[in-house]
C-alpha cells in the first residue's frame, strides 16, 4: 500500500521564479493538506482541498495556490518567490472529514531553496 | 503567544534512559491530540493519537493528556538510539481541519 507520495524531492529556484510541488495521497484517502516547514520549526497550515475545492486556509498570501484532481492527487503553486519562502513543503493525506478526529499522513516532502 | 508551545531542546539521554517530552498550548478548544516522530530530512510519522485528557500506552510510548492544565507529554521508555529524532506534538480542534503544531524537541539518544 502506497502512502503519501511528492514530487520531486528537492528544488533550487531563484527569486521571482514560480513553483509548482505535487502529491499523491494515501490510498483510500481524499483530503489533501499542505504545510510548510521552515528549518528548525513546526510545520504550518498552508490549505487544505477537498472535492476539488479549498475548504481552509492558513495564514499565508495569495502567492500560494493549489490545486486537487479527480484523483485526489494535489498541486501547490507558489508566486513570486522570496527567499523566505526556502523550506519544506509536506503534503498530509487523510479521509473524507479531513477534521482533527482523521488522522493525518504526511509524505516525506519537497526541500523548496530560493536563492 | 503561539497556540503550542514546545522546548526544542535539544535533548541528550544514554541509551535504556526514559525521556519525557511534553507541550502546552492556549486554545481550549483542542481536542485532539497526537505526536509525531520526525527524522532528520523526513516526512513527520505519527506515533500516538489520543482524544480529550487521559492516559495512552503502545509499546514503549505512552502518551498523556491533561487538557485542565493545557499541558501533554510523551514518555518513552527503555530509549534506543534508533528513537534519536525530532518529536512534534500537533493538535486540532473538532471542527477544524488544519493541525497546529509545536516547534519540535530534537531528542539524542546515545549508546
């Protein structure tokens, strides 16, 4: 059984550039959660998708964007990269509520540098 | 004031030794509550989930949750050097999809 799976691993762009990361949940799961995590910190809310559509957000601009498929498998899109936005991006699958009583799975990541 | 607060450590222990992390948080409406064992440049792994205040053993992890004082901990028992990782407790509340996580405890433990 497949669990979370993201591409690629790791990523160089510079300043300005754009990004898109992609993840595959979990086999029988849905509901597709990005975070990011910056080196030496917690991971964070980026969004969440369901049935094709945002169902919640964090704290980040607009520059972040996703995406979910009829396949569940999701995208994250970010604009006009800073150097700030530098870290790991994890994407978290789970079933169809995607509230705190499902249990998140989280993928091994993509390493974002921006120089 | 962020919503978890956890001490990241680092922390050193030999090898048999019982280490006891633990995290706070400020929303009472958290009811959910989990710890997650993070390798260097991996994926976050869930290791225990537990609902509301109360006691949780699987082998040697044994979570415990005091929602009166805002306050969880994970022990581990009988430590080995493969448990050398960064711990993360996260937690949601019921009607919210996002988990809200602490900042890590990087654990060391030597043999």
């Amino acid at each position: 059984d497949a669990g979370v799976t993201q591409s690629p691993t790791h990523l160089i762009k510079t300043r300005g550039q754009q990004v898109t990361l992609r993840c595959s949940p979990k086999s029988g799961h849905d509901t597709v959660s990005w975070y990011q995590q910056a080196l030496g910190q917690g991971p964070q809310f980026i969004f969440q998708y369901y049935e094709e559509e945002e169902r919640q957000r964090g704290n980040f601009p607009d520059r972040f964007s996703g995406h979910q498929f009829p396949n569940y498998s999701s995208e994250l899109n970010v604009n006009a990269l800073l150097l700030g936005d530098s870290a790991l991006y994890l994407c978290a699958s789970s079933g169809t509520s995607g509230r705190g009583t499902d249990t998140q799975y989280f993928g091994p990541g993509t390493r974002l540098t921006v120089l | 004031q962020k919503e978890v607060e956890q001490d990241p450590g680092p922390l050193s222990v030999p090898e048999g030794a019982i280490v006891s992390l633990n995290c706070t948080y400020s929303n009472s409406a958290f009811q959910y509550f989990m710890w997650y064992r993070q390798y260097s440049r991996k994926g976050p792994e869930l290791l225990m989930y537990t609902y509301s205040s109360g006691n949780k053993e699987d082998g040697r992890f044994t979570a415990q949750v005091d929602k009166s004082s805002k306050y969880i901990s994970l022990f581990i028992r009988d430590s080995q050097p493969s448990d050398s990782a960064t711990y993360l407790c996260a937690m949601s509340a019921y009607n919210d999809y996002k988990l809200s996580f602490g900042a890590g405890t990087t654990v060391t433990v030597r043999a």
